[in-house]
C-alpha cells in the first residue's frame, strides 16, 4: 500500500458528517475515518453508511473504527482497530479481506502489530493531545522516525499535531499525518484540507 498523505479523522466534528465528507472527496483525501466511540450503534451505521455512499466510487476510503460488525455493514474499505480492540484475526471473521489499520504507540507495540501484517499503522501520540479520554503518553518525533525507519508499510503519524509543530513531523520523515481537531473544531474544513494536502503533496 503506498503512502497517502492526509488522514482525516471524524471526531466530533463542527461541520456536518455529509460536509465533511463531501469536502473530503473534493479535496481527494485518501483516508476518512470516522471514529466516534459515543454514538449508538444505530447512529454509527446511519452516519457510516451516509459516508460510504458519499466515499463510494471516490478517491477517498472510507475507515470505520473499531467496529468490525459496523464496518461490515456499512461496506467500509478499512477497519481501523486500537490496541485494546480485537485482534486482527478476529476481526477478519467478521470483515473478512477487507484492509485493516492498527494503533501502536510505542516500538514494542509497533513490531508486534507487524506481526500481524496490517495494511498501514497509525502512531502517536506524537505530542501531547486530549482528543482522546485517556490519551497515551508522547511519542515524539524520534521514536516516530525509528518507526518510519522501521516499517515498509504506510505509517500515519497522530496526535497533538496542529500547524505549529507539523514541520517538525515531516523533517523526519513522515507521509502520512492524521491532524483531529485541527479539521473537527472549524468551519473552514475546505480550505484547511486544501492547504495540508498541498503542503504534503510538496514533501
């Protein structure tokens, strides 16, 4: 799988899941995840099935996260899973060959997941974030770039990001970046897509 630049990440969002979605596909970002742990299930398939027939026949896959059974139902491209969601061989019961991303937050966590052979992994957080309840401890920039160095599959470098510190992450070495409230807490979703996937497209 090759490399594909922004990652972007539902979480809730200022805009509408449709706008966002919308946005996305115009923009050709390659990767859309929505990963919204409070919603019931009936909202998830709702929404996940809203996004999908936006995504569907669009440059930009549609991630579910950790769900396998929602992901099947909404016919995602991905499922993304974290660390203390099943383990890839459980979920391919359930999703079948469909791709699948996995969460690592440190090297260990990182050579075990090769194991597993994923599709691409997610790493981080890279600085500290409360996009989570219970965010795990930094990375930093130089285990990040151990890891790059590391994996020949896609890495998506995640957390605390934002425009202050993203040059930092791309000097070493990093394609692939996942920036959450930057893209959820505006309403100016078009313009910020487009101007992190020109930066991205440039490195």
């Amino acid at each position: 799988m090759e490399d594909f630049g922004l990652y972007i990440i539902i979480t809730n969002p200022q805009s509408t899941y449709r706008q966002i979605a919308e946005s996305c596909v115009k923009h050709g970002v390659k990767m859309l995840q929505l990963r919204e742990k409070a919603l019931s299930d009936k909202d998830l398939i709702r929404i996940g099935k809203e996004i999908r027939a936006i995504t569907k026949g669009s440059k930009t896959s549609f991630v579910m996260n950790d769900r396998a059974d929602i992901a099947a139902i909404c016919e995602a491209d991905f499922l993304h899973l974290g660390q203390d969601d099943m383990t890839m061989q459980e979920a391919r019961k359930i999703v079948g060959d469909m791709k699948i991303g996995l969460s690592t937050h440190s090297i260990q966590q990182v050579k075990d997941a090769l194991v597993q052979q994923p599709d691409y992994i997610g790493f981080g957080p890279v600085y500290p974030t409360n996009a989570k309840a219970k965010p795990d401890q930094p990375v930093g920039t130089e285990q990040l770039k151990q890891v790059l160095d590391l994996v020949n599959i896609p890495v998506v470098a995640i957390g605390g990001i934002f425009p202050e510190n993203i040059e930092n992450v791309l000097k070493v070495g990093a394609k692939n970046i996942a920036m959450v409230r930057h893209f959820m807490q505006t309403d100016q979703m078009d313009r910020r897509i487009q101007d992190y996937t020109n930066l991205l497209n440039k490195k």
